[in-house]
C-alpha cells in the first residue's frame, strides 16, 4: 500500500482572515506563495459553511502546479467533496480532538496522504503505531502563536527536537515559525516547517515564502537564488 509521495519541506496553512485582510483570497496568496516556493498548502477554514470551504478548496487546486500537496484540514467531508469535482486534492490533516485516523483512513482510502497532530511523547508514539498510517505528525506549537487560541504551550527549539527525535513519522513543526527557525529544524531532522501568518498576514506573500524557500533549501534550488 503506498501513499502519495509528497514535499512537505515548505509547508503554507491557509488562514481565510489572514488573506482578506491583506486584500487577497486564499487562491491569490496560494498562488503567490507558490511562485515563492512553498511545497505543500494545507486549507484551513475554522468559520466556513462546508460550501465555502468546498469553494475554497476548488479555487486553490485551480492554482496549484501538480508537484505542490494539497491537503485539508480536519473536513473529510470537504476533501471527498473536492476529489469527487476532479479537484487534484493529496489528503486530510487532523488534531487530537478531531476524527480519530482509522475512521478517517475508512474514508479516504489507502492512497491519501493522512496527517496527524502530535503534541507529546504518547502522541507521537501512537501516531505510529496507529494502523490507520498515518502518513506524517505536525508537531507543535514551536513559540507562541495568535493563529491558533487553543495552540498546545510552546515547545521551543529544544523541546521540538526531542519530540522530533522520538518521532517515528516525518514530522513537520508548526507554531509561530519563522525562516530564522529553518536552519534549525532541517538539522533537527523535521520534514518541514509550516507557516500561517507568516505568509498569509505577509505584505508580499511570494516574497515571504521566497524567504521560507531559501531558509530551507539554502540556493540548492537554482529558482530560489
Ligand atoms: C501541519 C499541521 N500541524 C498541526 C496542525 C493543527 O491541527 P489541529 O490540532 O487539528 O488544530 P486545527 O488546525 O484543526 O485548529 C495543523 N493544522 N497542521
Ligand atoms: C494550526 C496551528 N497548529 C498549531 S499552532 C497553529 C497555528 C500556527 O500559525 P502561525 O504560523 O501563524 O503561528
Ligand atoms: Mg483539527
């Protein structure tokens, strides 16, 4: 059984407030994100209708070049909604207080790509063993966040690293993470680092991811120097 194989390296969650205050839809950031180079987008719709949030994640597979993950979160509801309209969607990402993954993998099938959030030790470890598969844990939050009310407590460099080296499962950080924070997690093992505000609330959102790309992959990619 495989999974889509996917680049988690650069990872945007979406923030529908973030992006109108700045004048923009989710679709118009999604795209200028991706012509900085970010890998994988995560929709994230909190106070959506599912229409709206079905919407959404329609406009933003429009946009998105085929190498870039589209992943939804927490509505399996809206991710099978979207597969169902042909829209090239990758999988679902859940919390703790969200569907547990077995009843979400039911639902998806074999092929998607399941993320899950884990917070401790025990999380991590039964995110592993969860016959379920899931696929990849995002773990956080790194620092204090405005994003997210009920974020977990910060974990900070240290203590994502440790979680990071327990983890059996690609892990991506997530929780007020900055560029400054890249160099450090590439080399704690993390697959990824993910951005909300960072790049949604960004004046110039290519610019921003541009610098999240560069922070990752340094000028390895030629398009990113
Ligand atoms: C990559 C990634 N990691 C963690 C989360 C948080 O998910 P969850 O704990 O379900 O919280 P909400 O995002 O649903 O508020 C995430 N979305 N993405
Ligand atoms: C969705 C989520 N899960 C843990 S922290 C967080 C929000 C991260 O947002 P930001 O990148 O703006 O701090
Ligand atoms: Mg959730």
């Amino acid at each position: 059984m495989t999974t889509t194989p996917v680049d988690l390296s650069v990872y945007l969650v979406t923030d529908t407030a973030q992006c109108t205050a700045r004048g923009r839809s989710v679709a118009e950031t999604v795209a200028l994100a991706v012509a900085g180079g970010v890998t994988a987008v995560q929709i994230r719709e909190k106070h959506a209708t599912g229409r709206e949030f079905l919407r959404t994640v329609l406009e933003v597979a429009d946009v998105l070049p085929e190498r870039v993950t589209l992943i939804v979160n927490d509505r399996v509801d809206v991710y099978l909604a979207a597969r169902s309209a042909g829209a090239r969607v990758t999988g679902v990402h859940v919390g703790q207080s969200d569907l547990p993954p077995a009843a979400v993998r039911d639902m998806i099938g074999e092929h998607a790509v399941l993320g899950l959030s884990a917070a401790t030790p025990d999380q991590l470890r039964a995110a592993a063993e969860d016959p379920a598969r899931v696929h990849h844990v995002g773990i956080g939050a790194l620092h204090a966040t405005r994003t997210k009310a009920d974020a977990p407590a910060p974990l900070g460099h240290a203590g994502f690293a440790r979680l990071a080296r327990l983890s059996g499962l690609p892990a991506v950080a997530i929780g007020g993470v900055t560029p400054a924070d890249l160099p450090f997690l590439r080399d704690s093992g993390a697959a990824g680092a993910a951005a909300v505000s960072g790049i949604c609330a960004a004046e110039d959102p290519r610019a921003s991811a541009r610098a999240y790309a560069r922070a990752w992959f340094g000028t390895r990619n030629e398009s990113l120097a």
